[in-house]
C-alpha cells in the first residue's frame, strides 16, 4: 500500500502562489510517473501536470506558464509551483503515483486550493 503526505493548499487571492507537496512512501518498487489532478464542484477530475522518470513534464493547457512541476526522486516527493493563480484554479488538488507503464495509480487523499478575493 502507498500512503501520501499532502501539504501547500489554501486560500490565496487572484495573482497570488501556492506550493503543493506530496511525499510518498509505503510498498513502492518504482515510480514511473507522478502528478497532480484536480477537481471542482460539479467537475470531473482534470489532470493538471505530470512528470515521469525521465523528467519530462506535461502540462494542461490552462496552467502552461504558470504552474510548475518538479520531483526528487530521492524522497519519492512531487511539487506543484502554481504562480498567477485565477478563481478558476479553485479546485482539490490530488497527487498520484504510477510505479509501472500502464499500472492502475495510487492517489493522494487531496487538498484544497481556494483563490478569491
């Protein structure tokens, strides 16, 4: 079983920045990727950023050049940089672990991001 240590969210207003960590540990062989969704009232679930071994980043289109994703390896920890954050960001933000291409994922249990004024 893989437990998740999720901190970061909160209230900020429009233009402001939060940072999101999530530290994994447990029954972990491997990470192949992970990241973060998130999910508003009323919304499905939307991925947000990813970033696998490699280091390679994906993006959602709506937080390209303003939010930022980064891993250390070492601590099996992932990091969310959310700089210029909108109302619309408003949503719980939930990290994910995949150890293997293709494996079914293990989730954060979420935290929640509030931006208004």
């Amino acid at each position: 079983q893989v437990h998740f240590v999720e901190s970061g969210g909160g209230w900020v207003q429009p233009g402001g920045s939060l940072r999101l960590s999530c530290a994994a540990s447990g029954s972990i062989f491997s990470i192949y990727t992970m990241g973060w969704y998130r999910q508003a009232p009323g919304n499905q679930r939307e991925l947000v950023a990813r970033i696998n071994s490699g280091g390679s980043e994906i993006y959602a289109d709506s937080v390209k050049g303003r939010f930022t994703i980064s891993r250390d390896n070492a601590q099996k920890t992932v990091y969310l940089q959310m700089n210029s954050l909108k109302p619309e960001d408003t949503a719980v933000y939930y990290c994910y672990l995949n150890q293997f291409s293709g494996s079914a994922p293990s989730w954060g249990q979420g935290t929640q991001v509030t931006v208004s004024s």
